[in-house]
C-alpha cells in the first residue's frame, strides 16, 4: 500500500522561522513541503538585526561565514539637533567577545539578503520553497493533517503528519483555529523603506529630532548593500505616500536640509506597532512559530531573531517524535518558548517606550545569549550546583584540542543533529543512537587547553553535562551509580536508543 503522507511536515510559511525549521529538518532528512503564498521572495529589509544567540545558531546550520560576509556592524550613530549639529553615541554596548561568547555584538543584513542564504542552503541540503501556494483549508485527525493548497487556480490536497504555521502576525492557520491572540496596539504606526539616497555619510547611523514622535526621522546604511534603510512614525490615520517624491518630502521636512536626496525606493511599509502573544503554540498536530505565535515592535531587534529561535527548538524536537521519540518532546515546545517569547514582548515594548523619550539603549538584554529554559521538562539536574552552570541553560562554547593537537571548539563538537555528552573523568561511554561524546581530564580525547571548559562549566571529577541538538544543557550529573541510572533512563525518555534496540 502507497504512503498516505505526501511528506512529514507541511510548514507555511517561506520567512525566516520557515526556512530554519525546513533547514532542521532537511539536515535530519526528515521530509517537508514548505510553501509560501507570495509568488516571490520577500524583497525588504524589516529584520535586519541579527543578535549573537541567532549568530550561534547559524554557525550550527552553516550559514554564519556568509551572513557575515554580506552583511556588516552597526555603525556608530550621529544624533541632530533642529539647530544641525549633533552628538555622536553608540546605539549599544559593544563587549569583547569571550572563550565562552565568541559572538558579541549583533550583526546588520537585510532581511531579503539573510532569507537569500538560507533558500541555499536549503537547496544544497535538497531543499526548496514553493512560493506562489497558499494554504487554504486543513483538517486535523489522529495521525495526521489534511491540508488544501491552492497554486494559481489549481488545488491540491496534502496528507502530512504535522503542520506548522509559520505565516506572519496575520497568520490564516491560527485564525483558523480560533486561537486568541491577546495584546496591544501600542499608539504608533511607522514606516520603513529601502532607499537610495545621497547626502549622508554612509559610516554613520543618522538620528533626527530624537524623542519627539512628530518629526523623529532615522536614516540607517544597510550593511552589504548601497542602500539606507528610513524608518519614521507617521500619522496614524490616512495615506501614507511611500513614493520617492514622498519619502524626499519627509526627509526634507523632518531634517530641514535640502542636500539629502532620495532617488529612488526599492521597498516600503507602513504599519501599526503591536505587541502580541498567541494563547497557544500546538493544538494536536498543528504548531505556531515566529511572527504567527508573537509579534513585537521592532525596537531591540529581536522579532526576526526570536522567530529563528523558535524553529530552532521545534525542529530536532519534530524529527526526534518522527523517528519514534516520545510525543512530550513536542510538548516542550510552547512550555520552553512561549515565555521566552513573553519577556521579548515586554523588553521591545519597554525599549519602544525610551525610545518615545529618546532615551533608548540597548545592552546585554538585547542578545539572547541568557535565554535558558530552567524550568523545561527536559531538564535532568543530577547534582547540587549553587550559582554555577545548571540544566537549562546556555551551553558555552570554549577553545579545547583533540588529543591529536589539532585546535577546536566545544560549538564545532556540538555543530550537528546530534546530542553531546561531555565527561569529566573515566567512565565508559554510554553507547546511544545520536549521541557523541567526548572524555575530558586523564586519557582525554579531549585537552581543555586554556582552562576555558572548567571556566564556564565548573564540572567536578567524574561529572557529566549533556548537551541538546539545540546547544542547551539537559543534565550535569555525577558519574555515580545512582547518576548513571537517572542519565540512562532520562536517554531513554527522550529518545535516545540503544543500536538494536526499540525495533530497529
């Protein structure tokens, strides 16, 4: 009998959370459709800050090299005054990067250009998008979803096991679901475009008339492009003329200077700001993820990456319950992500809030880099740690060598689909289908050169840490017996057979 599935999961939506969950999976070969109703790729620049955790999880997909390379940093900004002079400040704290944080400050590409990698990467992983198709019906049983997808004037029907709605903050999967989307509309409509401009120094992000919402203008070069990005609020009701002759007219009123030229616009938007936050992310085998489950205003630059995280952490949860992995995996989805979503919320709208006062500054908070899942169902905590290191958390990255000289890093060790055991001491591997491990300490295969491992992860003689697919700590245990039953049976809970074994 012919398979009824015409693929595992059918993901809606082609933006940045949709190519990364497609990107998960294709790398798991585990088999999808990604579809988008656009007949084209998104063109503009709307999320074009891409902060150091997202950074992280490129470098695992292998797009990190070339994002960086057709981007570039946030320039310095120059702040005017009505009178035309100015101040110069730095829009956010710029740290050193660490052993543990290689990654330090948030990169800026256009949103087109960072999506562009993505699509291939996924071809060079077998994958594609489909533009132009456009869900429009689906029903949901128990071992499936049937979808319909319209092309042109020709529908087609589609049986996959699981949906995912990754199709922006006006999302027709969770309209269609009835999920509530609660939030606010927070008083201001702005609007963004790409431009091609002349008269400012493109080494500068210029500001005028900060803090005062009538007449705030920014002018912003984009990174690995010729082009700035404009972004202003405006009125909140009626047109807004988003031409060439409109974008010069505003220019020219909000700076009072006559030699800053707009000569032509590639992109352009007008919108509400909303802060909003899906009641749910899974109903049976339907989930949300990015702007479907969560929108944000755009201060802080964090809905793009907020977005590629969640696809990050439903991905390897998906492909693990598709090959036979326990079905609670994929309820740690919303327990792990919605209340990181919940506190992004309330940091863009507290930025969005300064930045009305003209008082905005962006710091650590910003980055990602402490967003950690503490209280996760999938945490294994095996020992008493105080202040230090616990399951949850970050995994640091740190320089080490292979026992055969060659330098690496624990990021290069975890890069992949695989789970990590790191094992501070002798004890025998735990031999686990998808688990790799490497033995620090004596008779290391592993040389922690710098002390930098025992640095960030302060592991005692004979303890362990277990590290997700998705760079997190699920366990720091002991080594004891009663350590090694819990980690056997917490391998076994979320999928991780012995070869042979569970009907292989």
């Amino acid at each position: 009998m012919a398979n009824e599935f015409a693929a595992d999961v059918l993901v809606c939506g082609a933006g940045a959370a949709g190519l990364t969950l497609a990107l998960e999976l294709a790398r798991r070969g585990i088999s999808f459709r990604l579809i988008d109703k656009a007949g084209e790729p998104f063109p503009g620049s709307r999320g074009k800050g891409i902060q150091p955790r997202t950074q992280e999880v490129f470098e695992d997909l292998g797009i990190l090299d070339k994002v960086v390379a057709a981007g570039g940093l946030y320039p310095m900004m120059r702040v005017y005054s009505r009178d035309g002079s100015f101040v110069e400040k730095d829009f956010g704290e710029r740290p050193e990067p660490t052993p543990a944080e290689p990654y330090h400050i948030p990169l800026m590409i256009p949103q087109s250009r960072t999506e562009q990698i993505m699509r291939d990467r996924l071809a060079e992983l077998g994958g594609h998008v489909e533009f132009g198709r456009e869900l429009v019906g689906f029903e949901q049983d128990e071992d499936g979803v049937t979808a319909r997808v319209v092309a042109g004037d020709r529908e087609e029907t589609l049986r996959v096991r699981y949906l995912v709605a990754t199709d922006g903050g006006r999302s027709f999967v969770r309209r269609a679901l009835g999920l509530d989307f609660p939030g606010k509309t927070l008083g201001v409509r702005a609007m963004v475009a790409d431009v091609a401009l002349t008269g400012l120094d493109r080494n500068w992000w210029h500001q005028f008339n900060e803090g005062d919402m009538q007449w705030m203008l920014s002018i912003c070069p984009l990174g690995g492009t010729d082009l700035f990005q404009i972004q202003a609020p405006v009125p909140p009701e009626g047109e807004v003329d988003l031409s060439a002759a409109g974008l010069q007219q505003m220019v020219t009123e909000r700076t009072g200077r006559m030699d800053i030229l707009v000569h032509s616009v590639s992109w352009a938007s007008a919108y509400e700001m909303n802060a909003r936050l899906a009641a749910r992310y899974r109903v049976g085998r339907i989930f949300l993820a990015g702007d479907a489950a969560h929108i944000h205003p755009p201060t802080g630059g964090q809905g793009l990456n907020t977005s590629v995280q969640d696809a990050y952490n439903l991905g390897w949860k998906l492909a693990a319950v598709l090959r036979g992995g326990p079905d609670d995996l994929l309820d740690s989805y919303e327990s792990e992500r919605r209340p990181v979503a919940e506190d992004i919320l309330g940091l863009s709208t507290r930025l969005l809030d300064a930045g009305r006062r003209g008082d905005i500054r962006r710091g650590r908070e910003v980055r990602q880099l402490d967003i950690g899942y503490p209280d996760s169902p999938l945490n294994l905590e095996g020992s008493a740690r105080v202040g230090v290191l616990r399951a949850g958390d970050r995994a640091p990255d740190a320089p080490v060598a292979g026992a055969a000289g060659q330098p690496t890093r624990l990021f290069q060790l975890f890069k992949g689909t695989h789970w990590t055991l790191l094992i501070n001491g002798e004890h025998a591997f735990l031999t686990r289908a998808g688990l790799h491990q490497y033995r620090l300490g004596d008779r290391a295969d592993i040389i922690d050169t710098g002390n930098h491992v025992r640095a960030a992860y302060a592991l005692a003689g004979d303890e362990c840490v277990l590290v997700r697919p998705d760079g997190y700590i699920a366990a720091i245990t002991s080594l004891d017996a009663e350590g090694i039953s819990q980690l056997e049976a917490f391998l076994e809970r979320v999928g991780l057979t012995i070869p042979g074994e569970a009907g292989q």
